[in-house]
C-alpha cells in the first residue's frame, strides 16, 4: 500500500493551502480581533466554489467525486489554519443529505450560503428517529442546522429544534458555545450507525483536521527555534529544544502514516476501516495536544498570549477531541473491536 499522495493529490493540496495562507491566516485571530467567534463562515462560498466542500460527493449531486483520501488532504490543511470545525458540520452534513437522496440539501450546502454548526453529546444521548438529550453546540449561532455525530448514528437538526439554550464563554473563544438540549426531536436527516459508513468517515476528518494541527505547531515551533535567541545563540542549538522539535516531528509524522492508511482503508473498501479510523482519531487528537503544549513550551511565557497564535492550537485541539467521541472512548471502542486481519 502506497501512502505517498499522488501528483494529482499534491495538486488539490498545493490550491488549497495557497487559498488557506492568503485568505485564512492563522493571524486573523491575533487582537484586535472578536474576542468571541469568528467568520470563517464568509469563506465558504469561497471554498465551495473551489470545490474543496464537495469534495468526496458525486458529481451526481454536484460534487468532485473523489475518495476518502482527497478529503482526507483537505481537512489536514483545514486542521493547519484553524479553520472553524464548522466545516466538518458542511461538508459531512452534505455526505448525509447525499446518502439520503436529499438533492437539495446537497445542492444548499455545497453552495457555502448555508451555515451548519455542530452539535457536541454532553453526557449520554439518544440519536434516531426520536433524538433527545443534552447538547454543546459550537459555532451554531448563526447556523441553520447542527450536525451531531455518535457511534449511534448522524444526524442533521434544524436550530430551532433545541431548546433551553445558553451561550457560554469557552475555551476556544474564537469559537461560538451553548449549551442546549433536544426533547423528542425529529431530525431533518439521519441514518443509523450500524447501517452507514459516516461515523467512520467523521471520524476520519476530525483525525486529519487534528493531524494538521500537529504539523503546523511542529513548523511554529521549529521556526521560532530558529529565530529566538538566548546566550547569543538560537534557542534551536540547544539539545532540549531540539529533542523537544524531534518529538514533535516524529508525533506528526506518526500521526500521518495512521490517518493516510485509515483513509486508504476506507477508500479500498478493505476489512477494519472502523478500527483503523478510531485509532487514526486517537492518535491524531494525541499528537496534537501534545504537539500544542509542547509548541507553547519552546515558545516560552509568550506562547500563552493572545498576540502569540501558539495558544490557539491548543484550545482548538481540546475541543477537537470532543468530537465525534474523545479519546477516551477511542480506547474502549478499540479494546471491544476484534483486530483486523493483516490480509
């Protein structure tokens, strides 16, 4: 199995990234900026008409019609430039309305006009036809529809359908937070964990948006090494900060190899997707807190200051591990999976 992405992958990354660096920079975060939420949303007329929201869909439905391993690349670079985690509420909310036949949800979602945040478990929850439980909501305010994501199935919600809202200051603050709860509620659309691939597929995006994470506060960190002195000598040359880069590279690169061949997996349609997609999740959310806290280390007491981005990666990796089942769960769900055959 190749993992090495191919001339056409490279291609779609380079576009993207080029898109990323001019458009969304990192930096748009820095004062003075909102202290609460962002607006990331305006980029996803952009983004869609560059194709980067459709890009696993069929061309049936107005899509690009590649694989797993496309989409994998793109919200790596997603993960890279701190794209709000809405988009993961975009693009897999467009896969559901796909799988369902829902032409015109497709068509509304693939456009960018329509916002779709993301609705959180906060302790047990049921999913289905009839949905209810206790929810946090991120960057939904200004969303028509929330996606919830559980091993029980994905579901599309219209806003309105929760109740009992309340916004919140949290830890990521460029990122919108409620709390909220369903009652009985109907989803616009769903489909059944035991009966689809999306919870896989999720689980799979969220890996590789954490995965960019990781490679981009390796880079911050090498680069500041290079950059900040002390003794008139570049912090870089010594052998702590050193060792420290390396462990980063080596969590990264890890961290990589797992989330490509869970894509590849999915993609060939080969036994052990689900296994290969929760460790990809587990060890991906890993190395990018670490990598974060590791990042803000080398970065000194600047790293924790809003003028720093550093810091920022840290938050976002935290909520990123909420999604679609943390880390702690990974683990059970890796313990009760039989292990999957070599062949």
């Amino acid at each position: 199995m190749n993992l090495l992405p191919s001339s056409e992958q490279i291609e779609i990354v380079d576009t993207l990234r080029a898109f990323l660096s001019e458009q969304v920079p990192v930096a748009r975060f820095r004062p003075p900026s909102p202290q609460i939420g962002n607006g990331d949303a305006m980029y996803w007329p952009q983004l869609a008409e560059l194709g980067f929201l459709g890009v696993a869909i069929s061309e049936e439905f107005g899509g690009i019609g590649l694989g797993a391993p496309e989409e994998m690349l793109v919200h790596r670079e997603f993960g890279r430039y701190l794209v709000s985690p809405a988009v993961l509420g975009l693009t897999l909310g467009a896969q559901l309305a796909a799988a369902c036949g829902a032409a015109e949800v497709v068509e509304q979602l693939l456009s960018g006009t329509t916002a779709v945040g993301l609705a959180t478990a906060r302790g047990q929850v049921h999913i289905g036809a009839e949905s209810s439980g206790d929810f946090h909501l991120i960057d939904g305010l200004d969303a028509a529809w929330l996606l919830c994501c559980t091993e029980q199935g994905v579901a599309l919600f219209k806003r309105e359908q929760f109740s009992d809202n309340e916004q919140l200051v949290g830890m990521d603050n460029v990122l919108t937070l409620e709390r909220a709860t369903l009652r009985s509620a109907a989803p616009m659309l769903w489909l059944d964990g035991q009966e689809s691939t999306l919870y896989q597929r999720a689980l799979l995006l969220a890996a590789a948006y954490a995965q960019g994470m990781a490679e981009a506060t390796r880079d911050m960190a090498v680069e500041y090494a290079k950059v900040r002195e002390q003794f008139n000598k570049p912090i870089g040359s010594f052998q702590a900060i050193k060792h420290i880069c390396a462990d980063m590279a080596i969590r990264a690169e890890s961290a990589l190899c797992q989330v490509t061949m869970a894509a590849l997996i999915m993609a060939e349609d080969k036994p052990g997707a689900d296994y290969h997609v929760a460790s990809a999740k587990l060890v991906a959310t890993k190395a990018a807190l670490e990598n974060a806290a590791q990042n803000i280390q080398v970065h000194g007491a600047f790293g924790f200051t809003s003028e720093a981005d550093a810091h920022l990666f840290l938050k976002r990796s935290h909520v990123l591990d909420q999604f679609a089942g943390d880390q702690r769960r990974q683990r059970q769900r890796l313990i009760e999976m039989p292990f999957p055959d070599a062949a």
